[in-house]
C-alpha cells in the first residue's frame, strides 16, 4: 500500500502542476480584462464568449487554424508516401548499401534539425519557395521522415515474409504486395506514425518562423506569438487565452482519440524491434 502511494503520489502532483496552468488558461479565456486583472486565479463571473471571437474576427486565428491544418495535413501526408515504401525496401530489399541506408537514417534523428535552418532557408529562397505553405510542408515531411522510417521499418520486419512469397508466386507484383499486404499488416504503426507527425507539424514554430514572411501565410504559432505580441500593448489577455485554447484543443482532442492506439503501437514496436 505505502508503495503505491509513493509511486502515485509524485505522478499526481507532476499531473497537477502541468494540467492547472493548462485549465488557469482556458479559464481566462472566458473572462474580460477586467476580471482577469481583479481576480486572476479565480473562476469567471459568466462564460463569455468574446474573446474566442475577437480572437477570430480580428486578430485573424483562423488564417493560422487554416495554414496550420494545410501544412499539417500535407506534410503528414507526404511523410508516409516517402516513408512506407522506403522502410519497405529497406526492411525487406537487399541490396548493396541497405544497412548503411538504414544506419544513416537512424543517425539522422540524432543530428538537431537547428543545424539546417539556414542552408534550408537559402535553398528554399533559390528555388522560390520561401514563404510558402507547401514548402514548409515538405520541409516538416523530411524533417521527420528517419523517425517515421525507424517505427516502420520496425513493424514491416515482423511481417512474416511467407506472406509476400505466396503472393509473389500468385503473381502479385512488388507493389502490390507492399500496398495491399504489408501496408494493411503494418496499420498500428502508420496510425502511429501519422499521430505523432500530425502532433508534431501542428506544435512546431521556430521553421514556421524561419521560412514563413507573410502574414496571410502564419501558422498558428505565429498567430498566436502576434497576437501575445499585441497584448502587451492592447490589454487583450483574454484574447490571447481564447487563442491559446483555440491552439490545443484539436491536439488534446486527437490524442485522446487515439491515446490508446498510440500506446500500443509504441509498444508493440518497442517489442518487436
């Protein structure tokens, strides 16, 4: 008993401290400035949805919503038509050089991705794609591509492989077996893939920053780092706390959805690598 609340006792209040800044937020979101400076730390007189409106009308978070969804959705998208037939030829092709491929990719994920901001910044500008939502897509697709190979290869190479030669003898060609065997065999890892490059290509900020100029263009990040960037002059905190919660809400939603899915297949993964 003593050892089970010593274990839970530390996870519940590593839970409390990150879940109150998170409810404190979405709280002021429904309070005006005057009810925020009177009694910050209390809850609001009424749910007043004001703020989540000037959040969208005026200070344009749903441009952010819109570019953050696009660029999210592409370079998900993108990430597993390069990644699935890649891990494929690695995990199951040989041929000269495949460990090396393989090996070079896993080292790729050790190598910080601050490292190529500025030559990525300069080619994007020289092939015209600077400041451009789908080149930031492809940008966020490559970043990822060594993790989404690493999880993938992993479940591809527990395929037993007298699936592929029976249909091999059947007559089926290699990519039909990698589209309509290893693929549909292979789902709890793309779903896993896909969920944490979604997270991930929703949440980042600093490329977005880097390689996005425009205004029209800003993800969401940016949208919000204006609007906090203006609060500081206008008093609009709830506004900012309406768009922060505008922010986190699709992520906590998704991984709500499919928490239990990722789980396992990180799990699995981690078993069968």
């Amino acid at each position: 008993m003593l050892t089970r609340i010593g274990i839970r006792l530390p996870l519940i209040l590593w839970s409390l401290a990150v879940l109150y800044p998170i409810i404190w937020m979405i709280l002021g979101s429904f309070k005006t400035n005057a009810e925020i400076y009177a009694n910050p730390w209390g809850l609001p007189e009424s749910f007043n949805f004001q703020n989540f409106f000037d959040a969208w009308n005026n200070y344009n978070i749903d441009l952010g919503v819109f570019n953050s969804l696009f660029v999210t959705v592409l370079g998900t998208v993108i990430a597993l038509i390069l990644a699935v037939p890649t891990s494929y030829a690695i995990e199951r092709l040989t041929f000269r050089g495949s460990t090396l491929l393989f090996n070079l990719y896993i080292s790729a994920m050790m190598i910080p991705m601050v490292l190529g901001w500025i030559p990525l910044f300069f080619l994007l500008m020289r092939i015209g794609m600077l400041d451009n939502l789908f080149g930031l897509a492809i940008v966020y697709a490559v970043s990822q591509l060594p993790f989404s190979i690493f999880v993938l290869t992993t479940f591809m190479g527990s395929i037993p492989k007298e699936l592929e030669e029976s249909a091999s003898i059947d007559g089926m060609s290699p990519y039909g077996i990698l589209w309509k065997i290893i693929t549909p065999l292979s789902m709890s890892g793309i779903i896993t893939v896909t969920i944490m490059n979604a997270i991930q290509f929703w949440n980042e900020y600093f490329m977005a920053l880097i390689f996005l100029q425009s205004r029209e263009n800003y993800t969401l990040g940016l949208a919000v780092d204006f609007i906090s960037r203006e609060a500081v002059y206008t008093n609009a905190w709830g506004t900012l706390f309406a768009s922060l919660t505008i922010a986190i809400i699709p992520i906590i939603i998704l991984y709500a959805i499919f928490q239990r899915r990722i789980s396992k297949g990180m799990t699995e993964g981690a078993i069968k690598g």
